[in-house]
C-alpha cells in the first residue's frame, strides 16, 4: 500500500517491569527499554513558556489562556469567542476566503495535506503569513480555546521545525524531492471555518500546512477532534530561538516502548501481512478503513495494555479535555475490539517501522518516513475517528 501520507508536555510516559510500577514511573525522564530494535529518543529540553517564542515569526502570537478547565459548554463559548473576534478583524476579502459551509465534506476532506506548499495548493483559509500580528495572534487564540496544552505545544513545534527547514533553504541532503520547489515556513499555515461559529450550530475548525492537518468539530453537542495528521521533520532540532525542539519524541517513544515489549509470539502474532509503505488513511483516503489483522488488545499483558491507552491518549488529548474525555471514553469501551500491528521494523532508526491501533471507531497510524530535508528518518502520523471524521456526527 503507498502512503499519501502551550505548558510543557505531561511527564514522559516510562516502560516499567509491572503495571503498578508502570503507572507510577510516569514522571520525568526519556523511556529506557532493553531492546536490539534501536535506541529510543531523546527528550526535548523546551523550557516553559517557549512554546510563545518558537521563531521571530511566531513569537507572541497566542494571548488567550494555555487551560480550559470547564466543561464542553465552556469550550464552545471560548470557541465560539475566539472565532468570533479572528473574524471581526479581518477585511471583507479576507472573511469570504475563511467561512465555508459546514456540510461541504469534500472541500474539508480535499484541503489538508502533509505536503508542504509548493507542492500542494489547495489548503483553504487565511494564510498566516498573509495576517496582521494582530490577526496573527487571533488566529492561533482560536486553536488554544479547543486544544489542550498538549496539543499546543505540538502545534507549535511542528511550525518551529518548518521555520527550521526554511532557514535551511530546503535540499538538506535527504532523500524526498527537496529541492527550491518546495516552500517550508509557519507562514505556510491556514485557518478555516466550515460553519458560522456565531450560530450555535455544529462547525468545524481546520488549521494546518506541512505536517500538520487539525480538525475540530463543535457546537450543538458534536464532538470530532479528526481528522488529525501531525509529523516532523527533522524529529529533533534546534529552533531559529536557540530552544532544543522534538515535537514528538513521546508519541515516538510510547510507540517503540510498545513494540520493544512483545515477546517473540506476540510479535509474530501483531505482524501485518504485506508491505505496508506508509500511512494508509492518509490524505484524500476517507473511507474503507480496512481490518488488517494484528493482536488484539485482550491478549496483552496488563502493562502492554497500558501502553496502547496511553499511545491513543498522546494523540486524542491534543483536544482540549473538554472534547477529547467523550471521544476517549468511547475508545476504552471498544478496547476489547482492539487490534495492534505492525510492519517493516520494530526499530525506532528504520525507514520501513510502521504501527496502527484500531477499533470499531478509533483508526491511529505511525510510520517512520525516509529523510526529505535531512538524512534521518521523520514521523507521519494520524488518529482518525471512523464515525465521525469532519464532525459527520455526534458520538
């Protein structure tokens, strides 16, 4: 199969010898596992508050609260307000290329995509670069009211590793198509509404550029935090401020702590038939989410399963709380429906190492990419909700 491919993060998650040891081992410092499959990586050294200071080009950008505590009703209202005053500072040309219609799935679903600009040009929305400092900041209020601290501090790493790659001038020697084509920056980003958010009807917030697509669908009950693509490259770096960036080193980490726990039955048992090169439910791939086999979730240890939950909370609580409990309650129910597997390697160094965790509803792929800018591999991800995607419904 082809692939088409604001706080500090919550303590590291640790491999420990038991699930007692395991769930109070979750505090500071990088996992450490016995294993061949390769070294795990390093922690990122973020001190707080960078997160407002990833490049001169992003630097105070985001002046709502980095925390909401409330319920669902809260974060709609933040929402809703925030929204609402991005969009009263724009002009008249710039609002008619934000709003689209709430129901239009094909302009939602064709929009996003991991390649960055110069290759892909269909992303709709305000572009960031094209914004005041002023609409700038409004712009990134909008996703800190419905994502958690969690989910910001990826979404701004993500943005500091394109201004990274920009200031490099692209062609760093990888192995993708590099080259002058190719457009790396945070101004690259766009924000979009499917949906009046003044109305109290369901809409949909959709940010993104290169490896980064978010989707968040809200109001009148829904709740959809998907489709959600996030990747780096390169995966640790230092950012045009001097900090030390690596935005998903955790999510990394719990994939290959996973993987380096199976015995030799459960890895022969979780292996997936066929070469699986890449992402499957990628961009412009939205149904026919396919049963590929693996483990099931029942038949690990209590510390493996452990593992799994906390490889689908790294990912679905980027949401703020508020929205991604509903969706996370949902997934634990289904748990005893739940597959893992994998494809390629078990090592966190290889260019074929590839992981998905699904379930009736949940869909969360990884896999490691071949270097495009740099000589080291990269991170493509995404978590899906096969029910509702682009807030097609309500859970």
């Amino acid at each position: 199969m082809t692939r088409t491919q604001p706080s500090l993060r919550r303590a590291t998650f640790c491999i420990a010898l038991s699930f007692v040891a395991l769930l109070a081992a979750c505090a500071d410092g990088a996992i450490e596992a016995t294993t061949t499959t390769g070294a795990l990586q390093g922690e990122s050294t973020t001190a707080a508050g960078a997160e407002t200071t990833v490049s001169t080009s992003l630097s105070e950008e985001s002046t709502a609260s980095t925390t909401n505590a409330g319920g669902y009703d809260d974060v709609v209202a933040a929402a809703e307000n925030a929204a609402d005053a991005f969009l009263a500072a724009l002009d008249d040309a710039q609002l008619a290329a934000v709003v689209f219609d709430y129901d239009d799935y094909a302009e939602k679903a064709s929009a996003w995509s991991n390649f960055p600009s110069g290759i892909f040009s269909d992303r709709q929305g305000a572009r960031l670069g094209d914004l005041s400092d002023e609409q700038r900041a409004l712009a990134m209020d909008v996703l800190d009211a419905v994502l958690s601290d969690q989910g910001m501090e990826q979404v701004y790493g993500i943005l500091a590793a394109d201004d990274y790659l920009g200031s490099s001038g692209g062609g760093g020697g990888g192995r993708g198509p590099g080259g002058g084509s190719l457009e790396f920056s945070s101004d690259n980003y766009y924000l979009a509404f499917y949906g009046d958010p003044s109305t109290g009807s369901a809409w949909t917030i959709q940010f993104g550029g290169h490896h980064l697509a978010i989707h968040i669908s809200l109001g009148d009950g829904t709740v959809s935090v998907s489709p959600l693509f996030t990747g780096v490259e390169p995966t640790t770096f230092t950012g045009l401020d001097g900090v030390e960036y690596s935005p998903m080193v955790e999510e990394a980490n719990a994939v290959f702590g996973f993987l380096a726990s199976l015995d030799t039955d459960q890895l022969a048992t979780a292996e997936l038939s066929g070469t699986y090169n890449g992402l499957i439910m990628g961009p412009g791939t939205d149904t026919g989410f396919p049963s590929v086999g693996g483990v099931s979730y029942t038949e690990l240890s209590a510390e493996q399963q452990a593992m799994v939950l906390e490889i689908i909370r790294l990912w679905v609580e980027d949401a703020d709380e508020a929205l991604s409990s509903t969706l996370m309650d949902k997934y634990v129910a289904e748990l005893d429906q739940t597959y893992v597997g994998w494809s390629g390697s078990t090592d966190i160094l290889s260019e074929s190492s590839y992981l998905v965790v699904y379930g009736p509803s949940l869909w969360l792929e990884y896999s490691n990419e071949p270097g495009v800018e740099t000589i080291e591999v990269h991170y493509h991800t995404l978590y899906r909700d096969q029910q509702v995607d682009y807030g097609t419904g309500t859970t």
